[in-house]
C-alpha cells in the first residue's frame, strides 16, 4: 500500500494511477478531511466477486474445502 496526501497526488496522479493498475498496488489519499483509497478497476471487481460468492450461503465452507482438496480428490469434466 502506497501513502500519500492530496497534493502529492496531483502532482504524480498518473505515476499513482499507472502504479494501481500495473501492479494493484492500493493508494490511500490523506486529506483533512479523511482518506480516500484508489485501486485498480481489477482489483475492485475482484473484491466485488469476492463478495458475492461469500454471500451465497455455504459458499465460504465450498471454498474452504476447493482450497484443501487433492488431485486425487477432483473429477475428470469434459465440456
């Protein structure tokens, strides 16, 4: 995570935008009047899609299992 203030941030806004996007980093924006976070349009969907599957109900305890299952464990699928 990159800090910086508001007027750093005009200064460089496309070195920290470039930064977001090329490599996710997450930019937190200090202000007086709080903090403002900028991240990449991929990032941010991915926390969206994070959200989603962790609202169906039972999804969590699916992907914990997904997470700790073998080879040995899975199906062959053929579309």
């Amino acid at each position: 995570m990159t800090n910086t203030n508001a007027t750093n941030l005009r200064k460089n806004l496309f070195t920290y935008l470039d930064s977001a996007i090329d490599y996710n980093d997450i930019i937190n924006v200090s202000t007086k009047k709080g903090n403002a976070i900028i991240i990449s349009e991929t990032e941010y969907n991915s926390l969206l899609e994070t959200l989603y599957l962790l609202s169906v109900p039972g999804m969590k305890e699916r992907l914990k299992e997904g997470l700790n299952a073998t080879v040995d464990d899975c199906e062959d699928f053929e579309w």
